[in-house]
C-alpha cells in the first residue's frame, strides 16, 4: 500500500497543492499551522513516506548528515551513530559514517565524499574534529559542522563536550578516598584533546591531595585494548607495583584487568582499576568496571540537533556550544587500598 501512495494522493486528502505538501514535509516556513497540521494528518492516514531522492531533488537540501571518524574504540563510533541516527529518524534524515585515515592525505578522503554525497552537515570525532585539513576543506566547501570534544580553535565551530578534566579529576579523587596513594595513569591517544584534559584532570586531583605524580607511573596507550594491555605490563613489572591503575578509557582499563589476571593479581583486592566512557564491556567484564560514564549517544544527539536546527551561529556571531553532564559509575574494580 505504501509504495503506490504519492504527493499527489497526500495534497488530494489534505485539500492542498502538491508545492503546499512538499512546504511541509520539507519543514519550510510560512505554512499555515491548520494547513500543516491537515497536511500531517494525511501523511499519517496514507502513511506516506517521502522518497529521498526525490525530496532532494526538489530543493536545496540532500536530507544526508555524515560522521567523521578515525577512533580505535568500536563502542565509541557505535554509540555516536546511534545517538546522531535517533535525531536524524525524526526529521526524515539519513546518516552516512564514513571513516578518516588521519595519517593519510585527509584532504584526498574528504574531498571526494563531499562532491559525491552532497552532505546537508557533518558531525566531526576526536581526532578528526581537531584536524585543520579537514576543517578547512569543510569550510570551503561550505559544508557545516559540529564537532564533539574538540580541544582547540572552540571558537571556530559549534561543538558538544563534557567536562573531562572533572570527570577524571573525580575518578581520582574516588581512588584516593579509598586509600590510595599509588595511582598509575595510562593516557589516551596522543592526537586526541580528551586525553590530554583526562590526564590533566588526574595530576590536579593528585596534586591537590598533596599526592606526587611518579614519571614511571604515567604511561602512554592509544585508547586501544592491546595499548592498555602493554602499558599494564610495563605498569606492573616487578615487585614495586601501584595499588590502583585509572587508563583513560575503557577497553585499555580492560587490558589492565587481563594483564592483572595473568599475573594472578586480584582485582580490587590487590589492584584497583578504573576506567572511562562506560561501555559494553565495562558491564560484561568481572569484576564489572567502574568508570566515568561519558554520554556519547546523548551528545552525537546534540550534535545532530544543532546541524538540523541550523543553530550554529548565535545573535552575537559566536558559535553555540553545549556541555554535558558525566557520571561516575562505581563498580566491583575498584576498593580499599590494601593496607
């Protein structure tokens, strides 16, 4: 029944010209609010479904929203398609993920996409939101974009963030409160602005509980499982060992809690180990993880929404931004310090 119902059959049953009904499903201004509600209402009756490429045709927009990325993390990309493709859903737009090679020339990736797929918007990840090349084609194309915890140039775009020196300041401050004293760091991939401000949240809160940040307690991982793991091991070499161990996001907080299984350490008996971003496997693992819960999918939604709202240049010319809460998840992974 769907496909043999057109415009035509929606502008018949609303009483309306086919330009009227393709005003309204376009969300275009100057639209009766009785004509558009009669206008809904037959969409809904005839369950009608706008073809998109018909719909792009007609007009300016191509009702395609892209994702950037370059992240080792699967659970990360996954959360943020979910959360950009929810908001997307409800205003009849499509999302198309496309994965970036940072290393690579990223304008050659970009370029081509842009020309081929006629994005409406683009929702930029770490590292890509923080790379000039390709911000710079984006904006000479003309193509807008939001991006998600950018470190640099915030004054450039519209972006969504969380408080990432806070949250990992309070992770922090959780493990000394529980006695610790020894708390080893692993950082995040170097290229992305999280890790940096992660890191950074963990030496204030050390410092302000008048705790020394130790040089062979710091060891850098690139937000991957196998990085977790070989800092672990560099980490838990010998007898000289940290009572707890917070890595900057969770699949290397992962690694850490295979290491201290191989070497038959008890988790959080003999190591604490924290984590961050809250993903599957901090629910799935055992001991389950405690970890800063990073509302991903809340904040690719946010990003969606300033592309389609077209929110992204306030009254004074400053691009708009929005900070999102985090929350500490306390798990089994972490406890007293053993005495």
């Amino acid at each position: 029944m769907n496909a043999k119902v057109t415009i035509h059959d929606v502008a018949r049953m609303s009483g309306v010209s086919i330009k009227t009904v393709s005003r309204v499903l376009n969300r275009e201004p100057n639209v009766k609010a009785d004509t558009r509600d009669r206008v809904q209402e037959a969409v809904a009756a005839l369950n009608y479904r706008p073809n998109i490429s018909a719909r792009s045709l007609a007009g300016s927009k191509a009702y395609l929203i892209g994702v950037f990325f370059d992240n080792p993390s699967p659970a990360y990309v996954t959360d943020v398609q979910l959360g950009a493709i929810g908001r997307c859903r409800t205003e009849g737009y499509h999302l198309i993920v496309e994965p970036l090679d940072s290393e690579g020339d990223v304008e050659e990736q970009v370029a081509p996409m842009l020309a081929t797929l006629r994005m409406d918007g683009v929702i930029l990840t770490p590292p890509v939101c923080d790379d000039v090349r390709v911000l710079d084609v984006l904006d000479a194309e003309g193509v807008p974009y939001v991006r998600l915890s950018p470190d640099r140039d915030l004054d450039r775009s519209a972006y969504v963030r969380m408080d990432d020196v806070a949250a990992a300041y309070d992770m922090t401050a959780h493990l000394i409160k529980l006695g610790h004293k020894d708390i080893a760091f692993i950082k995040g991939h170097p290229d992305h602005g999280a890790a940096h401000l992660r890191y950074e949240g963990y030496a204030k809160a050390m410092a302000e509980h008048g705790l020394i940040v130790r040089e062979d307690r710091v060891a850098q991982g690139w937000f991957s499982f196998r990085s977790g793991f070989e800092a672990a091991e560099t980490l838990l070499a010998g007898e000289d060992r940290p009572t707890a161990i917070f890595a900057s996001n969770d699949d290397m907080a992962l690694g850490v809690m295979a290491v201290a299984n191989r070497l038959r350490l008890n988790v959080p008996e003999t190591l604490s180990v924290a984590g961050f971003d809250d993903t599957p496997g901090a629910k799935v693992v055992w001991p389950q993880l405690t970890t800063v819960r990073q509302p991903i999918q809340a904040m690719a939604a946010a990003a969606a929404d300033l592309l389609l709202s077209g929110a992204l240049k306030g009254e004074d010319g400053v691009a708009p931004s929005r900070l999102l809460d985090f929350e500490l998840v306390v798990r089994e992974s972490t406890g007293p310090a053993a005495e």
